[in-house]
C-alpha cells in the first residue's frame, strides 16, 4: 500500500478536548500498520482549527491550490499537506 | 494543415487509439501512475466519464489520433465542480512537435468556455517535458507530494500545478 487520504471530523458539542488529535494518531498507527508511506491531508486554507491539529501530528505543508472549491457564494483555498511514513514498498 | 486544424472533440471510435497512446505512458513511463494496462472496455467507461463539460479532445494528423487530452472531474463535492484535472498524452513517435502544447492550450480555452474556474494537474517531478508544458501554458506550481505514488520500484514525487482560469 503506498498512500492514503486522511478524513477527520469531531461532534459540535465535542470539540477541544483532544478528539480530533487522538482520532488523527489512531490513523496513523493504523496506517503504519497496513504499511502505507504517504498520508494526505487536504484542508480548506480557512480551516486554521483542522490545520493546527495536522502540522501538530506532524504533516508537512505540500502546498496551497487556490480557488479550487466554492461553497457559501466563496471561493475556497485548499491546503495539501502530507505524513511520510517510514515504511518499504511490499515490507 | 496546422496542429490546432487537426484538434476535435474525441468520438467513441476514438478509444481505440486513445487506449493505445495511454498503454505506452502506463507500461512504459510516469507519466501516469497506472500500472494496469488499460483496455478498449475500461477507456470506454472512463470515455463515458466525460461530457460537454469534461470533454476529450484528439489531435489528428493525417486521419490518425496522434495525442489526446481531457477535462476529468476532480472532485464528485459539488463545491469542486468549478475544478477539472487536466491529462495530455501524445504517442511516443509524435512527440517533441507542440502537439501537447496545442492540446493543452485547446483544453485551457474549452475550460473558459464551459465556465471552469481552475485546471489542476498532476504531474511527476521528475517528467520534466509535461512540467515544461505545462508552465509554458500558465500552470503554476502548487507544491511537490513527496513520495506519493510507487512505479517501477521506486517512490515516485507528484507535483501539483494548477491555471486559474479567468472566466471575465
């Protein structure tokens, strides 16, 4: 397996207690598990919360494609951040 | 005739020679991060993917498809629809001659007219003619995924580049 995209979402009434980080570790053990090397993030460049919590579980900044998205009458920056896992292809 | 005489939108009859010039880039380069070979049947379904909005376009020299490029959905989110990704592929034998350029450049204005505010692209760091292609036409680098794709027994880079297109 070589890359996985990574979704995280906490309830409303849930929020800032570690949820999220705690979720975002899970799919990484799981991740080092099933061997993957690459784990993406994409992040709506707005979303200052959900980047804190991925560059704090150590992914890297890939870059930043403007305006791909539109929703609520704007458009949307989207935010490619990644986790390189050390594992061997076929390990 | 010039090249941009030559680009039309692509008819299903074109699939068997969009599926051989695609064959080439996934059995021989990484171009694409395919690894399957593709068959008549599974670039026929990928053909019926497209439409008016994500058209496939074929350059055609001398009554044969020489290279073709298409619009793909990038994301089934409605709030991605404004966003296609572009592919451009050219057989090994025609390459080296614009043909790319045109396509891209052809898909480019297709995205104006249908309305798409953003091409993104997705090519290997290391294809340094599809890059060069690509920025000769406008595409600006978004960022590089480190070892995101795996071909040939080795971690392949994929940059990301995207053209705003001004729908004005």
């Amino acid at each position: 397996m070589y890359t996985a995209e990574s979704s995280v979402y906490v309830a409303m009434s849930s929020r800032r207690q570690g949820i999220g980080a705690a979720l975002l570790a899970a799919i990484e053990a799981r991740a080092r598990e099933l061997n993957y090397h690459v784990i993406i993030a994409r992040v709506v460049a707005t979303n200052a919360t959900s980047l804190k919590l991925v560059r704090a579980a150590g992914y890297k900044d890939a870059g930043t494609i403007r305006e791909v998205g539109y929703k609520f009458g704007k458009w949307l920056d989207m935010c490619v951040l990644q986790l390189v896992l050390p594992c061997l292809p076929g390990g | 005739m010039t090249i941009d005489q030559s680009l039309r939108d692509a008819l299903l009859e074109d699939v068997p020679a969009i599926t051989e010039i695609y064959a080439h880039a996934v059995l021989n380069t990484v171009a694409t991060l395919d690894t399957e070979q593709p068959t008549i049947a599974s670039q026929t379904e990928w053909f019926h993917h497209h439409d008016k909005d994500h058209p496939v376009i074929v350059a055609v020299q001398d009554g044969v498809v020489v290279g073709w490029g298409s619009l793909s959905v990038w994301s089934p989110k409605q709030g991605y629809r404004t966003t296609a990704e572009a592919s451009v592929y050219i057989a090994p034998d025609h390459q080296g001659r614009g043909i790319g350029t045109a396509l891209t450049l052809e898909l480019i204005r297709r995205a104006r007219t249908v309305g798409l505010h953003v091409i993104v692209a997705r090519i290997a760091s290391s294809n340094e003619v599809s890059l060069r292609v690509a920025r000769h036409c406008g595409f600006l680098l978004v960022g590089t995924m480190r070892e995101s794709g795996f071909k040939f027994g080795e971690y392949v880079d994929v940059d990301v580049l995207q053209r705003l297109i001004n729908t004005e």
